[in-house]
C-alpha cells in the first residue's frame, strides 16, 4: 500500500511484511481503492512532509509471525541465561 501511496513500482511478486503503521493500518485490504483515489495519495504525502507519518515502513521478516508474547526485559534476559545455561552444560558432556 506504501508503493501505491508513494508511487513506487516494486513489483508485486516480492510481497513485504512490517510492523504496524497509520497508514498501512488504515488502507490494508482495500489496495484497489487507494490506487484510484488521489486524495487519499496526496493526504500520505503530506502526512510525511508534516511528519505525521512515517516516510516508510519498519521492515520486518517472516520470523515475525513466530512472536506471540512480549515478555518484560527482565524476564526475557533470565529466560536467554537458562538456555544457554543449558547449551552450555550439555555442549560440555558431548
């Protein structure tokens, strides 16, 4: 929806994942419609020239569907030090 908004011609063969933005959030699905309504372009770029929005999007990849929980940085960290707590004492008994 940003190629049809920034009037980018990416190919439509190489699809692209990102993290949630305004614009992508409010167009998603309706790609057809955004491409015939000028407006709705022009409304992205000034958006961007005011800095309402951002220019592009926060590319992400696949791997991004394989996070399902947000777990406090605390957290996180104790849970890395185990595993490689573990790594580690079964990397030594091989």
């Amino acid at each position: 929806m940003l190629d049809i908004a920034r009037g980018s011609r990416w190919p439509s063969k190489y699809p692209g994942r990102t993290l949630g933005h305004p614009f992508l959030d409010e167009w998603r699905g309706r790609e057809g419609e955004l491409a015939a309504d000028a407006g709705a372009k022009r409304a992205y770029q000034e958006g961007v020239q005011r800095g309402d929005l951002p220019p592009i999007p926060v590319w992400a990849s696949e791997a991004i569907d394989l996070i399902n929980d947000l777990p406090p940085a605390a957290e996180l960290v104790g849970t890395l030090a185990a595993q490689a707590e573990d790594a580690l004492a079964r990397a030594g008994t091989r």
